[in-house]
C-alpha cells in the first residue's frame, strides 16, 4: 500500500500542560515545569527537581473517566490518547481497522512499589489489585479497552526510544496495509524505582538541567504522555481534516558500546539520524529543526553533538531541546517531542533551549536559544537515544 | 513472500539444546513450575560480560548465539525480542533494595539491567550489532506481535532477522501469582504449571543452508465474543493462508491443566479439531506468556526431523502442516501457521 | 593498612561479581580500569556505594572517581586519609 502516512491527531500531558493548546502555550511563553516533587513520596523530594504532570492521580483519574486505584501511567495514557482521537475526530463504530501501539517502560510500577513495601516483608502481605496492571503490556491492555479498540494493540519498551519506535511501527503497519488508522506513543509516570535507578547512575541535575550547555550537570527526570493518530489516505478522508503532517522517515540503529553511555562518536545517533534521511529521502540541508534528545547529561550531549557534527556539518540546521521544559519523560519522550515537533510544523515555531548559558565548546554549532516565529519549518527531524544503546531517528514533513 | 525459520534456539524446561536428549527424554516436574535446565553459559559469553547478567539475559543470549550459530550468521539485519515480564529478578532486587535501603546508598547494577531491552541490548553489545533493534512487551501477544514485525521488515528487504521470546519465573513473581489462585496446589492434579523460557529464530525470505520450516502466517485475537468467533476465526485464518483443517497434520493446544482456563481448549477438541491430531504443549513448557515461542521451536522442530519424539506416542508422519492455538484467560488468543520446507 | 588492601581485594570481588578471580590475583597497584582488570564505569558506580556502606565515605563528585579508584592502593589511601573508621574484620 504504502504512504504518505498522516498525521491527523495529537494529544499530550506533560508538567507544562494537561492537553495540547497549553503544552503549546508554555512552550511559546518558554515556561518549564521542573521544579520540586508534590505528588510522588520520595526523600529525594528536597533535592531532586522533576517534571510532574500538575495533577493528582484522584483529578486525572476523573478527568480520564477511570478509577484513580489504577496505576498512574495508565491515567496519563488515557488521557493523552482520548485527546488525540477526540481531536482527530475518530470515530469508534468506523469499520476501519484501529490499532493502538503505545510505550512505556515502568507499566504499574507506582502500584508494584506500594505492594512491594509490605510484600517484601511477609509474601503474603499486600494488595493483590496493586499489581493486577504491573506489566508494561497490561497498561496498554486496559486503555485500549477504555478506548474501545480491539482490532490491533501492541506495547514497545526500549528505554528512553520506546515511543518514537511505537510511532514508526504504526506507521509501518498502515503501509503495508494492515492498518487505517494507528493510535501511537506512550506514556510514563514518576516513580521511585526510576528516580532512584537514575540516581544510582549520578546523571541526575540537583537544579533545573542544562542540555547543551557547557556546564551541564545532568538530566530531570519527568513524566507524561503523547499520541498521535496516524491515518491512512483512507483514514484521513473518513476523518474529513486537514492533516497536520506526515510521517515522511524514520530510521532504528543501536549503539551497541554499552549497556547505558553512548559512544564518545554517537554511532548509534549518527545512523538513526542518516537511516531517517535515507528513507524520508532527504539530505540533511532539508531539515529545518532537529529537536534534539538532549537530556543534558555529559555524555548525551556530547554523543549526540559530536554525531550532528558529522552528518550536518558544515551547515547547521536551527535545533533545541525541549527537555529543559518538561525534563526527561522516559518512555513518553519520543512522542512528548514527535507531538512537539509537529506544533513546530503547524505553526512555524522553533521552541528555544531554556537555560542554555555557555554552548558546548566542542561543537561549532549552538542550539536556538531565543523563541523564533513565522519561521518555514517544512521537515522537523526528532531523536530519541536510549539505554541499551536503542537510538531512533523520526522525521515528520509539512504536507 | 515466504517466511524462512533459517535455525532455532531454544531454552527450555526440556533438554532443548541437545536434540538427541530431547527426543529420548522427556522432563517433567513434581512441582507447580516448570525450570530450565541451563547450559554452562561460558560458551556463549566472556565472565567480564557474564558477571552482571541475570538468569533471563544468559538463557536469552544462550538461544540467540546458538541460533546464529547453526545458521553461519554473525550479524542479522535486525534483532527484536519479546517479552511479557522483561527482568523480572533484577527488578525484584533493585525493588527490595530501595525499600530496605529506604532509598540510600543504592548500587546501579541491579536497576540497568532491569529494563525490558536488556536482552536485546545485550545480544547486540555482544555481536557488536548496530542493527535495528526492538524489543516488543505486549503480554501474551508480546511473540505474535514481534513475528508480525519481522514479516514487515522482510517485506521491506532487510533480513536475516533474529527474533526470540523470552521470560522468566522468579521466586517472587511465583509468590505473587500464586496468591492470584493461578497454580496447582500441592498434591493436586487440577491447575497451571508456571514456566519459562528462551527461543529464538532467524527468519529470512531466503532458505539459507538448511532452513527449518516455513512460518506462513501469525494473527492475533482480542477479546471475542464467545467460542463459535474463536473457532470461525481459526477456520477464517486457515482459509487465507489457503487451507482447511483437514490439511493441519497436528495441532499444538494450549492446555494448561487448569479446567477453567483450558475451558476455552475443550471447546475446540469438541468441535473444529476433533479430526485432528492435537498435543497440548504446556505440558513441556509450563505456562508463560510467550509460550508460544516453544511451541513455535517445537513445531519447527518436528517438520524438520519429520519424526515423533519417543515420548510422544500415535502421532503419525510425515507431517506438512502444523497450527498453533495459544490463548491466556480467553482475552488475547493467537494462531500461528507453519509448514514443512 | 595490608589487612584494608586485602579486604578491599575480596570486597571487590564480591561486589562487583568477578568470580574468575581471587585476591592474590589484583595486585596493589594494577590498574582496576580499562587496562588491568577492566573494569568500566557502572563499576565505578557500585565501587561508590561500597566506599559508602562499609566504610562511611562520600564521594558526591563522580570526577574524583578515576583517582580514587585507580589501584587498590589508592583506594586504601582515600580510606585512610578521610579518617574514616576503617571497619576491618578480624
């Protein structure tokens, strides 16, 4: 069958926005929202800012329609992912064919945590309903089920990659016919074990991160989700909207230096990045933004600078992190910034790279630090680099 | 477009890795799980690599080496890894930990090791792999989904693909699943057996050397309506693919030895398989979600040597055609189609 | 100061799961990283959780890490020098 493959709706909660028109907004008015934890219970709580979605589960709970005892990424996905089929116009009686594939990389782990407490002092201790959505796939399982789609549903999980893989592999499966429309991203919430699991590793910022800049100290993590409804040409005239993109390339390498860092020469970057190209058809002078994956740890920056170097340079495209807005969402990452970097399309804006003071000596290039409008953002490139040395490259065009 | 099992690799309950054994002897268990017997992993893997991996990483590499091993291949186009529970102990450990430790002075091992992605990151920090790389975690549709992904990567060109399943039963998981009611109680005959396992498969448009068997097609089924959808599907499935069950030489069940459960499994033998010859392939594996990697091995297995195991007694060969029928609690069921080279 | 370097020997071992090694084989000044035993950053990572558990030693700035680290011996000294109560075994 083959593309284009359109991008017809957009949902997204993220700690700068509970839906889409706000997340903009706070992007526009280049307002972050990392800052000190409130909602999860961690003693990290004084020293260790994050980017909480601004809502307790019992409100996203409500606002989502579901019971607030569900795992918290659970509440996150329904609710970004109602949005984009509310946006999109999707219609759940339609007879075309609906997969959903979303990611994620903690499933119920909020509720596992809690159980845990108690069952790791007596086995026979603790909620069994606690851990009845633990699995990464049950989360997915149970908001498909809350969506009403049945025909096709999947779950990806490679670490910081997962959502931007979700998003290709349902554009994939729409061209080979299998699909109409794809309902794709993912979602991740807070929670203890990953503030402490990335603690452990010493890449955490005690203070608002820095991506890109010389003086990094680190990442903050975040929470949130994003879809996107992909559509068929089918799809698309059932939806009777104007799209906001397309999908227009996407490429999967792996790193394969080490089991977290990235290489110091960003391979695994560099081929996700160039594999896009290859297959949107593009050189790398037609990239009119890169948001980048900056995550603000040494390493990252400098992997995927030093990658940018080879395949952009001389000429560099504007590029910026939005991270240093909503901080590293994990699992809802590549689709936090897919969503983003199609706002970016629609309304020709390029979102600067807050706090970035001193750039990177090593590059010749620095990321956009000021908000620019009634830019012409044809093709927006988005990287997604992650443990397991999981890199992705997705490249989404203005139709 | 065919769908070459170029060579398999397989951790099991059984002796999987040695064929010989596999086909002399069969394992069985005196409890309500179901462990693999695990092969000296320093064949596949150097102790500086080794030390930090967990069981479900080594057994996941073990298969995916042996794998590559029979087919001559060093590096596949594409490595995909599916798995329900992901690492399960190192999750467990880095848990308990936190909670012990009250979130202080707590080591990174344990928690890097625990993401979903550790087995395929793994296999390709070992053969040095930039490949496209994905790791699928869709409870008990987590195999199915990922063979529906290399047909579409082999129908864009790129091939061979590596892809296995992969999961694990821990004391802890045991535990938890155990007060759900899942398992047999001690002393019964009635219930599920947990188990485990690793299996992987390179999987090429083209044959290669020896190719094992043909992958003809894989489909997945959420929630039907009741057993007449279940079996009108099946009988939907084979059609497509060009056939009816009168041409399916065995059917691999997915009996687990719990009544309730194995409800949906009774229906069938009563009706569209009862002319078929049918084997329940938990009773070898025990009952994981990505089981269905050991059925896929096993029937692969089969319509290569086209002889029974001695242990399996009455099946008549030589076989052409074998289905696959998995299902966990009557919600995700699946069918997976395979035939003779 | 022998009994710390030999305690820190078997206490890397463990800890960092080297099972084809016994403390006779790391030497007081071999090199732990890249070249001698090879051990990598994660290494590193538990090398400073292990400093902090058993012998009450923060290291909050990672940078020091390639000079605290570099030998045994080295890692005997930083112990030392930061007074802190070396809890040998007996």
């Amino acid at each position: 069958m083959s593309g284009p493959v359109f991008i017809a709706g957009l949902g997204i909660i993220t700690c700068i926005g509970n839906n889409l028109s706000t997340n903009l907004q706070s992007l526009d008015e280049g307002k972050s929202g990392i800052g000190k934890m409130q909602w999860l219970q961690s003693i990290h709580q004084g020293d260790l800012p994050v980017g909480e979605v601004k809502c307790s589960n019992a409100e996203l709970a409500a606002a989502a329609g579901l019971s607030p005892k569900l795992p918290r990424t659970a509440l996150l996905s329904a609710l970004a992912a109602q949005e984009a089929l509310l946006d999109a116009g999707w219609d759940k009686t339609s007879v075309l064919r609906t997969g959903f594939i979303s990611a994620n990389t903690v499933g119920g782990m909020d509720k596992t945590e809690k159980f845990f407490e108690l069952f790791s002092k007596d086995p026979a201790a603790g909620k069994l309903a606690d851990v009845v959505y633990h699995e990464c796939g049950a989360v997915t399982g149970l908001v498909a089920a809350h969506l009403g789609i049945r025909h096709f549903m999947s779950t990806v999980s490679t670490a910081c990659s997962s959502s931007a893989n979700a998003i290709f592999t349902g554009d994939r499966m729409i061209r080979a016919g299998l699909l109409d429309f794809a309902l794709v991203g993912g979602a991740d919430a807070l929670t203890r074990f990953t503030l402490n699991g990335f603690n452990t590793l010493m890449i955490l910022d005690k203070e608002l991160c820095r991506p890109f800049d010389e003086n990094r100290q680190g990442l903050n993590l975040g929470e949130g989700g994003a879809y996107l409804l992909l559509a068929s040409e089918k799809g698309l005239k059932q939806l009777n909207k104007k799209p906001y993109a397309c999908v227009s390339g996407y490429a999967n390498a792996n790193d394969a230096f080490h089991q977290t860092a990235s290489s110091p020469e960003g391979t695994g970057s560099f081929l996700a990045m160039k594999g896009a190209l290859d297959k949107a058809g593009k050189q790398p002078s037609d990239m009119d933004y890169i948001n980048l994956h900056g995550t603000g740890t040494l390493n990252n920056d400098i992997a995927e600078g030093t990658a940018i170097s080879r395949l952009f340079g001389p000429a560099y495209p504007k590029m910026s992190s939005t991270k240093a807005y909503t901080g590293h969402t994990l699992g809802a990452s590549g689709a936090v910034e897919a969503v983003y970097s199609v706002l970016a399309i629609q309304h020709g804006l390029i979102f600067p790279n807050l706090r970035l003071l001193t750039p990177m000596k090593e590059f010749p290039f620095r990321p956009v630090t000021i908000h620019l409008r009634n830019q012409r953002v044809q093709h927006v490139m988005s990287n997604s680099f992650g443990f397991g040395g999981n890199c992705t490259s997705l490249i989404f065009s203005a139709t | 477009m065919k769908i070459y099992i170029r060579s398999t690799g397989n951790i099991s309950p059984q002796n999987s890795l040695n064929k010989d054994l596999f086909f002399s002897t069969r394992l069985k268990t005196l409890n309500n799980y179901f462990k693999c017997p695990e092969p000296d992993y320093a064949s596949f893997v150097d102790s500086k690599m080794i030390r930090r991996m967990s069981r479900i990483v080594k057994m996941g590499i073990a298969a995916a080496m042996t794998c590559l091993r029979d087919a001559g291949i060093e590096n596949p186009s594409a490595i995909l890894t599916a798995t329900a529970y992901g690492c399960l102990e190192d999750s467990s450990a880095f848990l308990r930990r936190m909670i012990e430790f009250e979130e202080k002075m707590l080591s990174p091992t344990a928690f890097i090791q625990s993401t979903h992605n550790t087995v395929g990151a793994q296999i390709a920090l070992l053969l040095k792999s930039h490949s496209y790389n994905n790791t699928i975690v869709h409870s008990s549709f987590s195999f199915e989904n990922a063979l529906t992904e290399t047909g579409l990567l082999l129908q864009e060109g790129l091939g061979p693909v590596l892809v296995g399943a992969v999961d694990e039963i821990t004391d802890d998981r045991h535990s938890i699943l155990s007060r759900f009611g899942l398992y047999r109680k001690s002393g019964k005959s009635e219930g599920n057996i947990a188990g485990e396992g690793a299996s992987f498969f390179l999987m090429d448009s083209e044959p290669g050397n020896n190719p094992q068997a043909i992958l003809k097609d894989v489909q997945t089924m959420y929630n039907p309506e009741n057993a007449a959808v279940v079996q009108q599907s099946i009988l939907d499935f084979l059609q497509f693919n060009g056939f009816n069950m009168d041409q399916m030489d065995l059917i691999l069940t997915a009996h687990t030895g719990n009544q309730k459960l194995d409800e949906a499994d009774d229906q069938l033998l009563k009706t569209i398989f009862q002319h078929n010859p049918c084997y329940p392939y938990k009773s070898l594996c025990g009952d994981y979600p990505t089981a269905t990697g050991f059925a896929l091995w096993f029937a692969a297995l089969l319509l290569k040597v086209q002889k029974p195991p001695s242990w399996m007694e009455g099946y008549k060969f030589p076989m052409k055609n074998i289905l696959i029928h998995n299902h966990t609690g009557n919600d995700h069921h699946s069918f997976l189609l395979i035939s003779a080279c | 100061m022998d009994n710390l370097k030999e305690q820190l020997k078997e206490q890397i071992i463990e800890r960092l799961n080297l099972k084809d090694l016994k403390p006779a084989d790391i030497g007081d000044d071999q090199a732990l990283f890249v070249e001698g035993i090879g051990l990598d950053s994660i290494d590193a990572l538990e090398l400073i959780v292990l400093l902090q558990q058993e012998y009450n030693i923060k290291l909050s700035n990672a940078e020091d890490g390639p000079r605290v680290f570099h030998s045994v011996r080295t890692m005997a000294d930083y112990i030392t020098a930061n007074n802190a109560p070396a809890k040998v075994s007996t």
